[in-house]
C-alpha cells in the first residue's frame, strides 16, 4: 500500500479501505496460482447497476454514495466489489461469486492478533488504543471475523474498525472454492459519538439478495431520498 494520508478532522479513517482490500484479496483464490502473464489477462473492472449487486447492504444502511463494480477472471470466477460511503465512513466488499478466499486468509480472519494488526496499521500513529473488541458472528450464515471501537489521538473522534468474513454461498460449485469464506468486508466510520451498535446489526444481518424485485424497490426509494435522487440503480460517486 501506498503512503496513507493524514488529516485531522472527520473521516480520515475510511481512505486507506480500498488499499486494504486490494492487499488482503490480490492472492486470495485459485487465480493467484496463474502465472504473471496468465494473470495479466484478467478482466478489468467495469461498473455495475446497484440493483445487480449480490449483497444486500444498500438497502440495510444509508449510504451518501455507492459504486458496484464486476470482472470475470480468467479461470472463470466473477469477483465483485462494492463500494458504500457512509457519511464519515466507508464500507467496502469484495464477494467471490464461485470461488473463496484460501486457507491463509480464511484462518486469518478469525485471529484477534490480525485483527489487531490490521486495525494499528490501518490508523498508524494515530491509533491510540480501542475498546469494545468483539467477535462479530453473523445471525444465520458462517462467519469470521471482529469490529472494535478505535480512539484516535489528537481529535476527538473515535471510529468503529471492522474486518469480517462470510460464507454467504452453499456448497462449493468450483475449483477455485475451497469451502471458505467468500465474502471480505471491510468497515471504517469516524464520529465522536459513534457507537458499536450503529453497525453491529448490520455486520450481523447482511445477505445475498434474494427478492430482486423487492432489493430494487426499496434501494429506489431509500436512493431517492438522498440529494440527487435515484441514477439507474446507483448514485455517481
């Protein structure tokens, strides 16, 4: 990861998400078994209407802001990610359609030590110790992973730190699934106020869509709500 900028005041916190991300899931299934010239086949990414997301967290949280995007690698998995601004905050998803994260990171996930150690290095110098550490176990779906409330030096603000796995998906349907987590979400959002139950419902109830019909009417007017309105299923970032 690149230099991570520091700034005073709200928000900070959720410009390193996408790094994050990238980092944890750039050799995470079977495509980082591809040679380098294999890998520099695969698909871009390209965009994608909000409706056609796989997960249902727009429709769960209030974003500012979201961005769908898919490709399609060259062994055949579709990769998704989305994109949720949250006001003074970020979420971020990466979703396997058919494939799963390897055995490296499915343990890792459910380790409070790299759970610790992803959430110092995400807020660096500033990190100033943290409370409410707590596994986060998701309602009906196997799940791995923990959130923790972060207290920041030099402000007032405090964030809520999260990075949690799911199974969202059955049985394995590919070889690139090896039968672990399939989902990676990762979650910042800095206020002085803010509280583990502002997300923990949300981490703890997130799932595939299931109704499209009904995801698409409820993301209309929850979208339609915002300044702007509704953009063919999904807000310009």
């Amino acid at each position: 990861m690149g230099k991570r900028q520091r700034r005073k005041g709200r928000g900070w916190g959720c410009q390193w998400g996408v790094a994050l991300l990238a980092a944890l899931l750039s050799a995470c299934h079977a495509t980082a078994r591809l040679s380098p010239e294999e890998r520099a086949k695969q698909a871009r990414w390209h965009a994608i209407d909000m409706v056609d997301v796989g997960l249902n967290l727009p429709v769960l949280i209030a974003p500012n802001a979201t961005a769908a995007e898919r490709r399609v690698q060259v062994d055949g998995v579709i990769e998704e990610r989305l994109t949720i601004e949250i006001g003074e905050g970020r979420i971020e998803t990466v979703q396997l359609l058919e494939a799963s994260v390897d055995d490296d990171l499915d343990r890792n996930l459910g380790s409070p030590d790299y759970f610790s150690a992803r959430m110092i290095e995400a807020f660096d110098s500033r990190y100033d110790g943290h409370q409410e550490f707590r596994a986060i176990r998701h309602s009906t779906r196997k799940s791995k992973g923990f959130a923790a409330l972060v207290n920041v030096k030099d402000t007032r603000e405090r964030c809520i730190f999260a990075l949690v796995g799911y199974r969202m998906k059955g049985g394995a349907i590919h070889v690139a699934d090896f039968g672990n987590m399939d989902t990676v979400v990762v979650l910042v959002y800095c206020h002085p106020k803010v509280k583990f139950t502002d997300f923990s419902h949300v981490l703890e109830t997130v799932e595939m869509v299931g109704d499209r019909a009904a995801f698409t009417e409820s993301l209309r007017k929850k979208l339609n709500a915002l300044p702007g309105g509704f953009r063919g299923g999904g807000r310009a970032t």
